[in-house]
C-alpha cells in the first residue's frame, strides 16, 4: 500500500561519503532545518580569540538572539561540550546587549554526557540537537531532532499576575495592546465568554474562563505570542500549518507556542490565526 509507514535504518554520516563540512554546509544554507525558528546565518568557522573556530552563528533577527552552533559527526565527548560552551561564552561577552543559546549538534550523545548537558542546560542556556542520516528504500533522508531545549523556569511570581487596567499596558507597550486587541476581535464571534484581562507582564485573551492567549511586551512594534497545545498530533498539525506559511516559532518543553507578531503581520495571517485556533478546539479528521 502507498500510505503504508516505511522504515528507515540509520547509517552514520561518514559511512555515507559525507563529512562534518558537508553538515555544517547544510545547516549554514537552510537554518530553519534545526526548527529552532526563523533564523538566518551570520557566520561560518568564525575564528576566535583563543584560535579555535565557531562552526556556524545564527542570529534571530526580529529578536536579535544569537545562537552559537557546534556541529561534529558520531557520538559528542566531553572536547565538544566544552567547546561549545567556552565559544558561546566568547560570542556572550564579546556581544552582551544581545541573548546568547549554546547549540550542540551531533549524531549520538551518550547517556552520560546526555545527563551532563542536561544539568548543564539549568543554568546556560543551551540546546541539542541530534542529527540523523536515514535510509529508506535507498534514498537517504537527514533529520534534526532536538533532545534538549533551554530550561525557564516557570512564571509564578504573585507580582506577574497582578492585575492592572488597560491605561497601564497603553501607557507602557501600546502596541501590545493593540496586537491583542486585533486577536480578541477575530475570536470574539466564536465565542459567548471571551475577554481581554490585563496584567503586569503580559495581556490575556480569556476564552471560558482560562487564558487561551497571552501576548507580551517586545521592542516595538513586536509582541510575543504564546498559546498551548498538548495533543501531540494537533502541535504537527499546527508546525506544518506555520512552516508552509513561512511563520516563524518556538514550541518548548512547556508545550506551549511562541510566535513574534506585529499588526502588519496579524492583519496578514489572521485567517492562518483563525485556522490554528480551530485546530486547538477541534477533533482532527483524517485530512487534516
């Protein structure tokens, strides 16, 4: 049957006729392959002081975030851990106004420096990636998956949720205010309980009594805008939806969604807005 799964057998990078160049050429040329979002290539074997070389820099413009890349092919070792951390250690200082993420890339991380980087990434911010060559029915097909993201630490400060009114966020993030106003008015015929609440560090559109939206102050005009899904299938369902549209995002361990919005953009995807929001709300049939 054509609809029936293949299955695809990992071959090591190297067994294939490839080397870490040719990885760190693919990632350079489509970043958005690491689906760490948007993002765009800065650098490539960017020398640094100590005289080694950062294999790839990448950089989320809207944001202006920075992400150092170390790629090496077969399983990661202690060398690669420490590399990387010491080369985004160099980008941080050398550029402290902007935020720095530690990407490792490699085909296999062994269960103890797994644990490692696991540990690690509670206080640097940094991000696994494993890459897989795969083959099914003689082609070859590669693949990143991420195993380990950022930690943040979840949001219960009593002072983020205190409530304020509208005049605040129009006197402190306008534009916020506006981005989840156009959100509110494309949701509002959809249902009988719908609101805008107000507090300290973020606005949110309350659909039956919970937050089903919240958007929260970036440099002007941007807003960030974050929404949960947990049903696994949904989540791929929705990733497909924004990549095929070019929509940049992050998806974390919380399962939550995190777009970077304006009103131009809102204005221009507000129907893909509407479709996503269907997806949240309904049963999944077989087309979707």
């Amino acid at each position: 049957m054509e609809s029936e799964i293949k299955i695809g057998k990992k071959i090591f990078i190297r067994n294939a006729g490839k080397d870490e160049y040719w990885l760190q050429d693919i990632i350079y040329e489509n970043p958005k392959v690491l689906g760490l979002g948007d993002l765009v290539a800065v650098n490539k074997e960017k020398k640094q002081a100590n005289g080694g070389r950062l294999d790839i820099l990448l950089k989320e413009p809207t944001e202006n975030l920075m992400y150092e890349v170390e790629v090496m092919l077969g399983e990661t070792d202690p060398s690669h851990i420490i590399r990387s951390i010491e080369y985004w250690d160099n980008e941080k200082r050398k550029y402290p106004q902007r935020q720095h993420f530690c990407v490792l890339i490699a085909e296999s991380f062994d269960r103890r420096y797994f644990n490692v980087i696991q540990l690690m990434s509670l206080n640097i911010p940094m991000i696994a990636i494993q890459a897989d060559l795969l083959e099914v029915n003689g082609e070859k097909i590669l693949n990143f998956s991420k195993i380990i993201d950022i930690y943040t630490e979840p949001e219960e400060d009593e002072e983020d949720t205190k409530q304020v009114n509208e005049s605040t966020w129009n006197a402190d993030s306008p534009w916020t205010n506006l981005n989840a106003k156009e959100i509110y008015e494309s949701l509002k015929g959809k249902h009988d309980r719908i609101d805008l609440r107000y507090t300290q560090s973020y606005i949110s559109i309350n659909i039956d009594g919970r937050n089903a939206y919240w958007l929260c102050k970036r440099i002007k005009p941007t807003s960030a805008l974050f929404f949960s899904v947990k049903d696994d299938e949904k989540v791929e369902v929705i990733k497909k939806k924004l990549e095929e549209n070019d929509i940049g995002y992050t998806y974390n361990r919380y399962k939550e969604f995190m777009l970077n919005v304006d009103i131009k953009s809102l204005k221009k995807n507000i129907e893909l807005l509407n479709e996503v929001h269907a997806i949240r709300n309904n049963k999944l049939t077989d087309d979707e």
